[in-house]
C-alpha cells in the first residue's frame, strides 16, 4: 500500500524549490506499513517551502557554499590545525575522514574565510578538485588561477607563469594556500604535479584531502611530504544534537523540534556522517511538515529510513 497525497502548491521560493520539490517526491514513494506509516484522512492543503512550517527563516540544509560551518568539536579542531598549518608556513597537511564526513565543506570554509594571522598577513588561496584531471591540466589551471584568470598556451607556459607568480609572491611577502580534494581519485599525472610543486620551496602550503579507506591510493611521494594529518572523525550523538539545535537557532528557532529518541536514531542510521545526518534530518522535516506534526519523532524517522538506500540506513 502506497501513500496517496493530493499537493495544491500554495508559495514556491524560488532559492529552494527544487530541493523541497525533490524532498516531496521521495515523500511520494514511501511505503505504508502497519510500523511505518503516515495517515492521512483527507487531501491536505501543503505549501512547498516546508520550512516555513517549522518556523525557519529559510531551509535548513540547501548545500549553498555560503552556508556558516557547524563548529563542533571535531570540526574546530580541524579548523585550528588547519590554522595551524597555514599560519606557520607548513608545506603540506592532509585531511583524512570517511567519505561524507565534512572534508569537501572543511575546505569550501577554509577558501572563504582564509585564516589570516600575523605570521601571514598576506594570503592566496585557491580551492581545486584533482579528480579525473590529465597530464598538466592541474599545472594549467593553477596558473590560470594565480596569474589573474590569464590562459597559458600550454603546459610549458604554464609552468613558466607559476614560477614567475612564485617568484614575485616571495618578494612581497605572500603566501598561497592550495586546497586539493578528491585526492584518493588523483591520476598519477596529476599528483606528479603536485610533487613538482612541492620540489620547488615554493612559498606554498599544500592541503589535500583523502578518504580514510583510500589513503593507499595516494603515492608515497606525497604522503611522505605530509607535515600534519588531519582526522576528521564522524560525529558522535551529542554532536549531531548540537547541529540540529544550531541549525534552528541560525534560522529563527530555539524551540526544539527533533525528540532525544529521534536524535539517536538518526545517529544510529547516518553512524554520524555528516551527510548521511542532514539526507536524513532534511526528508524527516519534510515529513513531519506533510503530517502536520508538531515534532519530529523516532517514527518520522523510521518512516523516511524505509526508503533510503541501504548504505545510508544501517
């Protein structure tokens, strides 16, 4: 037995109507089962923007790169020894986590707001992802980044556009920060590029990310350069606690809308990675707002984790 909805769309904000759109659709194919259901005794009148249902400012989990950082405490620190990194000149630092913990946000976050200190009042960042680049494609595009957006030629020229932006860097006292992620994914092309930029005492600091059970994809040759690992661990149910709360806090509402039972089942379900916990907490408030709840209980979310891919319900 299926879920049968009738929706009348009342109000679409622009920003995040695809996202509810997609949320209601998922909604649409939930399966009833005697532990499992929403009932419904009449067609209900449902306006998309389901956060104005739970009394948000906007929606809660849009994936917008200009979103704050949730700052717990596995993510501040990792924040200070990213810090830590950068403001003393180190050469390279790596990011280590399961896929889905954060990495990829960590250094969205570090490119937006570069930590500026007085050992290096004077920074350039630039944030790239080396999965499925060819030979010289990373040089190219470094030096099309560093040099103003200019286009090299080709790789020799690139090449050459690097070391005079180097060079010149040095003597005004800059120093540039690259952000690499999907590592573990790198062809050998591309990490011999970041090797050579290494060899060269660059005024560099290098931050690459990898997923903890690919870590042996990446040569010795950059992992043997490694200043500082970062761990970047999942979450464990206090802190998923805290990033629900903060995340209606930051949208206009203190009171609270996940029980204690449903917060452990989402730490359960998600095993506190990241994106499993908002895949989850996102679909949940959905459903609670097609319901008409006034919470979101531990069935809500038993209802939405019948339906998500067997990875992400554990």
């Amino acid at each position: 037995m299926r879920i049968a909805l009738k929706f009348r769309i009342v109000s679409v904000d622009q920003r995040d109507s695809r996202i509810d759109l997609a949320a209601i659709i998922v909604l649409l194919a939930l399966q009833v089962t005697n532990s499992h259901s929403i009932k419904f005794s009449h067609a209900r009148r449902i306006d998309v923007t389901y956060w104005r249902y739970w009394q948000f400012d906007a929606a809660p989990f849009t994936g917008d790169s200009d979103q704050p950082l949730f700052r717990g405490a596995t993510v501040e620190e990792a924040v200070a020894r990213l810090e830590f990194l950068i403001s003393n000149r180190r050469h390279v630092g790596s990011i280590v986590g399961a896929s889905g913990v954060g990495k990829s946000t960590l250094l969205r976050h570090t490119a937006m707001v570069p930590p500026r200190t007085e050992q290096v009042p004077n920074l350039s960042i630039t944030k790239v992802s080396v999965l499925g680049m060819g030979p010289g494609e990373l040089i190219t595009l470094l030096a099309s980044r560093f040099a103003g957006g200019r286009s090299p030629a080709d790789s020799p020229a690139a090449w050459s556009c690097l070391c005079d932006y180097f060079s010149a860097a040095r003597r005004e006292d800059v120093h540039s920060v690259l952000l690499v992620d999907d590592t573990e994914s790198c062809s050998a092309a591309a990490e011999a590029d970041l090797c050579r930029l290494l060899s060269m005492e660059f005024p560099l600091t290098l931050v690459f990310t990898v997923e903890s059970q690919m870590v042996s994809a990446v040569g010795r040759p950059l992992l043997e350069r490694t200043d500082l690992q970062i761990d970047l661990p999942g979450w464990d149910v206090s802190q998923t606690a805290e990033f629900l709360a903060w995340t209606g806090h930051r949208l206009g509402r203190n009171e609270p809308i996940f029980t204690d039972r449903a917060i452990e089942r989402i730490q359960q379900l998600s095993e506190g990675i990241t994106r499993r916990i908002v895949q989850i907490a996102d679909l949940s408030l959905v459903a609670g707002a097609v319901a008409q709840s006034d919470c979101v209980d531990v069935d809500c979310i038993e209802q939405v984790a019948w339906e998500l891919p067997k990875s992400s319900a554990a």
